[in-house]
C-alpha cells in the first residue's frame, strides 16, 4: 500500500468536515481521483460550529466561492470578532476584534506608543486604534471591493454543510447514504481496504478520510492512533447547544459570557440565534446547566436543547497508516475562539497540497502530522489564555484555571508581556499579536515596562499622532451602515 497509487476516496462522514474536505479534494483535484462520501441521514452531526475566523474567506477563495450565494443559503451574518464578559474578572467586558491595532513599526508594536502615551497622561482605550473593534461597538458594518476589513462568519451548520454538498457533487463527488457496519483492513498492513455498509455494500478506496466525530471510527476505533488528554489545562467538558428565534437585529460579533463553571454563547444569524452553555461537569451539574441555560436564553428554543460531551486534546496522529482525520475526529480545543472549522479547512487545504498520488511517503505523513499538531497547539495556547490569565476566585472552577500550571509556550508569552510590553508573532501563528495583545489586556495582564521607542517623540507629536490616528478611525466607522441594514441589502437569507 505505501507504493501503491492513490485515486479512489472515501470520506466517511459527512457534516462540516466531511462536505469541506469533499469540497476541497473534488473542486481542486476533482478529474485525478474517484471521491466518494458515506454518511447517515440516522447519525445525527454535533453541527454547533457555526462561528468561523477570518481564514474562512481564504478557503471560500480557493474553492472559487461567491460570498453573497454562500451567505444567503447558510443564513450567515458577518462576525468582526468576540465580545467576552466576565472572563477577567466579574463585571468585565473586553473585545477580541479581527482588526489591525494601530500602526506598529520595525522597532516595535503599537502597544508600547500607546503605553508611552499612558505614561504621559493621554492615549485613552486601545480599543479606539482598531477599526473593527469600533464597528463593533456601534454595530455597524459594510465591505465592498474597496473595503479594507478583516471579518468572518456566523453561519447555520446544517445549510453550510448542504451547500458545500450540492458545491461537491456540482464537481463530481458522490454520495452514499448509509451506516458503516465495519471496517475491514489488509491483514498484513492494517491498512485500511473497505467500509462495510449495514445492507451490504462495499465502498472500496485507496485513502480513508474519518470525519465520524469524536467517535473517530477509523483513526482510534479502527488503527488506534491514540489520544493526548488536554483537561488539565481545558477542564470544560460538556456543552448544551439550542436555537432560538431572532429578536433583535443580528450584531457583527459572538458573545461569549463567562460563568462560574465555563462560559456561555450567542452567535447571531439572519434567521435565529445561535445559543450553547459550555461547563466542566466536575463543577457543575448537567440539571443545574439546563436550567441555568434555559434561564438566560432569549426566546423559546426552538428544537430541544441538545447536550454534547467532548474531551479536549489531540489525536496522536491525524494521518495513520491510509486514514487521515479531519474535524472532531482529530482533536478538539473547546468552542472558545471559533477555530474548528478553520482548523478542518486548513487540514483539508494540506491534503490537497501534499496528497499522495504515488502512495504513502513516511516522510510525508510525518510532516503532515507535525504541522497537524503544531497548529493544534498553536490554537491551544491562545485559548488556554483565556481561562489561566484571570483574578476570578469566586468558584473551585475559576480558582483551578487562575492557578493551574500551563505550557511552557504560553508561559513565555504571557511572561515576555507581562516584563517588557512584547509579543510575539511566528510565521506560522493564526493569531496575530494584535489577537493576543487584546486578550491579554482583557484578562488584565498589565504589562510592567515596555519599549520606550515612544519617548524618541516629543510628547505632542505622539498626541497628534494618536489623536489623528483615532478620529480617522471614528469617522470611518461613523460613516458604515448598521450591521443589520448591510445584510438585508447585501445577502438577504432565501
């Protein structure tokens, strides 16, 4: 099998990651391989991903996308970040936007202009050197092709799948409707050869892409790639996820509202609101959430609130012998910052990249496998900031997270911030330092010093600066239609 060529696959599952990784493979390499993809109308998805990151507009490019067409069939809103409350401390409320903060040179990031001028008495919020975080908080949004703004998408998870279905069998992927029964390996090699339907069927293929969820069917069930357990460093477990109708024009932003045993969400849509209560149930009861979650919706829901139990971590190895493993099946961070989707479409992006005509190289699955876990741990840092770097001690939940140990890697950032006002942004990061300077200062990391490259300008030209950079922002913004309007003329769901 390691020699043998590469045509016929078969992704099992279907859902988000099964349709973007049919999506990907049939749009981009769709006249060299025979796809196919076998999934269950029985088998419910988890399908509550419906928040994305900016990197989702890359993908929709690539697949050649029109974003209006897109938009109106998953009913999506535009999303310019995340607005977190309760999370530093009770009664806090701090904007993690996609934007640009001010304006950083070679010496430099903004941030240490910006505490000069602290220093000196002037400056006021960070916030106001961001474009996005001010069209945030007056609710306002446009783009065009002219328009310089980084944002993202709520959508509904269950339409998106089904556009990207109809986009891929538009490009000559097949579907299968039916229950995998077994899956039968080479005796031999251990190598995957065959999915056994529960009537019978035999789908034969050269590479199996698991997208079956956290029940990993392939990867773990099947070739037992194994699990690293992240709980220690992200102890929430189990979310309940409902929708309601929409009451109130759609906000460009997720709301995630911190609580005392994990957090809250709201994710806006044209049609409903996205709602889930996410907790570790060490702390908390599955009767106490419900009801906790039911008390703070807005509205009836509108199907029976659904309660989803997940481990954080990653798999071993995403790619094993000819399985490689996409979405949930591969390892799962937590809800927190919206990186699953993006972390499927750039795991489907690498295939593509790197896929194995001519069999399966080991030097090829071990890349694979290295930028698979390094971009995990990447998303895992980031997140882990949010609940560790808090002065919250008012329950057993918040009290482990403020005081538990972290990674060496997230340690050093918050370390070099926390010394000297500076951040730092690797090639490969997805989030950038104006991400992790608004989170830090949210979570009430104050800097003790910073570059004093401020000090090289007299303290008026510094005011000018900043007073000219700020008031451009405000008119900027003053002059964007509400977030709401936008949608109805732009991309009104059918």
């Amino acid at each position: 099998m390691s020699t043998q060529t590469v045509k016929r696959v078969v992704i099992a599952g279907g859902g988000t990651a099964g349709w973007i990784a049919a999506a990907a493979l049939s749009r981009h390499l769709g006249p060299l391989l025979d796809i196919t993809l076998v999934e269950s109308d029985e088998i419910g998805t988890v399908g509550v991903g419906e928040s994305t990151i900016p990197t989702a507009r890359t993908f929709h490019r690539l697949l050649g996308l029109d974003e209006r067409g897109f938009m109106r069939a998953a009913k999506a809103s535009f999303k310019l970040g995340v607005t977190f409350e309760n999370w530093g401390g009770i009664g806090d409320r701090y904007i993690h936007s996609f934007g640009q903060v001010g304006h950083s040179t070679w010496m430099g990031g903004f941030q240490h202009l910006w505490m000069q001028a602290a220093a000196q008495g002037f400056g006021g919020d960070i916030g106001d050197y961001c474009f996005e975080l001010q069209a945030i908080k007056q609710e306002r949004f446009a783009t065009s092709d002219k328009a310089n703004i980084n944002y993202a998408y709520h959508l509904d998870a269950g339409l998106y799948a089904g556009f990207l279905r109809a986009f891929s069998e538009a490009h000559g992927a097949k579907r299968v409707e039916g229950r995998i029964a077994e899956v039968r390996q080479n005796s031999e090699t251990g190598y995957i050869e065959s999915l056994l339907l529960s009537d019978g069927r035999v789908l034969e293929g050269d590479l199996f892409i698991d997208c079956t969820g956290f029940r990993g069917l392939l990867i773990e069930q099947t070739l037992k790639a194994g699990f690293e357990d992240w709980r220690h460093w992200l102890p929430t477990d189990s979310a309940i996820a409902a929708q309601t109708p929409s009451t109130k024009p759609a906000s460009p932003y997720t709301l995630a509202s911190a609580h005392e045993a994990g957090w809250q969400w709201r994710i806006p849509l044209q049609h409903r609101m996205g709602n889930g209560f996410v907790y570790c149930s060490e702390h908390m009861s599955d009767e106490e959430a419900r009801a906790r979650f039911l008390a703070n919706l807005d509205g009836e829901p509108i199907a029976e609130p659904r309660l989803i139990r997940y481990r954080a971590g990653a798999r071993n190895t995403v790619w094993e012998k000819n399985c490689i493993a996409l979405g949930l099946a591969s390892g799962f961070v937590e809800p927190l910052e919206s990186t699953s989707i993006h972390l499927i479409m750039l795991g489907a992006t690498h295939l593509v990249q790197n896929f194995p005509f001519n069999g399966m190289n080991p030097a090829l699955v071990r890349r694979y496998n290295q930028q698979s876990r390094a971009e995990l741990e990447r998303v895992r840092d980031f997140v882990i900031l949010h609940y560790h770097q808090t002065e919250r001690d008012d329950s057993p939940f918040w009290n482990y997270c403020r005081t538990m140990d972290v990674p060496e890697t997230l340690a050093e950032r918050v370390a070099l911030f926390r010394e000297d006002g500076h951040l730092v942004q690797d090639a490969d990061d997805l989030f950038r330092v104006d991400s992790w300077l608004q989170v830090m200062l949210g979570q009430r990391v104050r800097p003790k010093g910073h570059h004093q490259m401020g000090r090289l300008l007299p303290p008026e030209e510094l005011r000018e600066a900043l007073t000219s950079l700020k008031g451009n922002i405000a008119r900027a913004v003053a002059n964007l239609p509400r977030h709401q309007d936008f949608l109805d003329q732009y991309c009104p769901a059918a």
